[in-house]
C-alpha cells in the first residue's frame, strides 16, 4: 500500500510529464509558425524557441510574435552575428563590467559597477551595443536551460551616473530579446538616493523579471551571496576568493 507521500510524488510526476508534453506540444506548433514566416528559423534550436515561448506562458502566438521581433532585431543590430570590442571603446574604457565565475547551480555571474557608468560621446546606440555585448559573453557561459546570474553593485552611484535612457534601454533588450536569461539580480550597496531613480523604472520591469531582482541588505551581504555561490567563485571584494575579471579579457 502507497503512502501519502508516495502518491503525491506520483502525481506531482504525472504532472510534470503531462505538462512537458503539452509544452512540447506548443513549442512544435511555434516552430512551424516562425519558419513559415522566417525560413531562416530553421536554424534555431528548441532551447532558444522555449525561452520565448516561455515568456509569454506558453501561448504560442504570442511567443513567435516575441521570437520574429527578435530575429528581426538581431539582423539588423548585430549584422556580424556579434558586437567586437572596438564598436564599444568608450563604453569599454569606463571598465564597469566583469565576469566572474559560477553559482552554485552552474550559472554564470557578472558583476557591473555602477558608480562607473556616466554618459559618453558614444551615446545610446554604443550603450545598448556594450549590452548586447555584455549578455552575449554571459550566454556564451550557460549549458542547457541554465541562466545567468547579476551582481549590481551601486557602492558610491550618485546623480552624475543617473541615465535614465540607459536604463530603460537595457531593461527592453533583457526583457524583449534575452527572455529567460536572467536568473537573478542581486542589488548591493544601493544608497537611499538611487530609489529615487529606481521608482522611476520598476513600472517597465515586467513580472517575472521583478520577482529576480533582490535587494541585500550591506550587512547580510556576504551571507546573502554565499547561499548561492560558493567562496572560492565569489569575487574578492564581497569576501570571496576571485579576483574581479573586467568583460573585455574574459
């Protein structure tokens, strides 16, 4: 005779199958959709489509719709399959950006410095270039269904690196053409004046990026981060073992 437990864990199972079918079910139904629209969706894998289809919980019109944008955007943002370095040198020279290690579920973690960003000659276009750029090198990292992981950290930001335009631009290109890529933003050091900024733009973050988005407090900084990733893959400057790697030499 099963126990109580035995029985859920068989229908919390039968759940799961009957639901990875069904979303297998959507997900081939979305792939004819797109390439009959963009042949050179063909070329996609199952991974990538999930992720859009994801995003806007399975429905399929509206995930292929989300998907075709993207290939659409891709196309003409990056022609060269990839942004390079020498496209971005001010937003470079700023060194802001590093990438550093895994978590402990295997992600990749970037940490951005953003008491070092500040509007340049480059402007919004160099910006969102630096982004792309910037998720690209974060994707390159992942396996499989895993995501990425974000270390905000605002030590010393003030109203000199307020950039609104900046902000918003990166928030649309993470939520519009990387869906399901962020695993979670963990904010540090954040001082009081940044929530005035941060008021202005948490209404265009949507739901599901909002719930990936953790403020930690500076006293359980160290604690907070170690639940999810191991010493010896923590940068140095929040009490771990790595030393911090800026984008451009990873």
């Amino acid at each position: 005779m099963m126990s109580p437990t035995d029985s859920d864990r068989e229908t919390e199972q039968a759940e799961h199958l009957q639901g990875n079918v069904r979303e297998q079910t959507k997900l081939q139904l979305m792939r004819a959709l797109v390439e009959n629209q963009d042949p050179s969706s063909k070329d996609v894998d199952d991974l990538t489509l999930r992720r859009f289809l994801r995003a806007r919980d399975l429905d399929v019109e509206k995930g292929s719709a989300m998907f075709l944008k993207y290939m659409k955007w891709r196309r003409t943002f990056v022609p060269n399959g990839f942004i390079s370095s020498s496209e971005i040198p001010n937003e470079i020279a700023q060194n802001k950006m590093f990438l550093q290690g895994f978590d402990k579920k295997g992600q990749p973690i970037g940490v951005v410095l953003g008491a070092r960003h500040f509007q340049n000659k480059g402007g919004l276009d160099e910006f969102k270039r630096f982004v792309v750029y910037i998720l690209d090198k974060l994707c390159e990292r992942t396996t499989g269904e895993k995501k990425f992981v974000v270390i905000g950290d605002l030590k010393g930001w003030g109203y000199a690196n307020t950039d609104l335009r900046a902000y918003l631009g990166a928030l649309s290109i993470l939520q519009d053409y990387y869906p399901e890529r962020l695993g979670k933003m963990f904010v540090v050091h954040a001082p009081y004046i940044f929530m005035a900024v941060w008021k202005i733009v948490y209404p265009f973050i949507d739901k599901n990026t909002r719930k990936k988005i953790v403020f930690v407090e500076d006293a359980k900084l160290k604690s907070t981060l170690l639940e999810e990733i191991d010493e010896s893959q923590l940068p140095e400057t929040y009490g771990g073992q790595l030393p911090l790697v800026p984008i451009q030499l990873s």
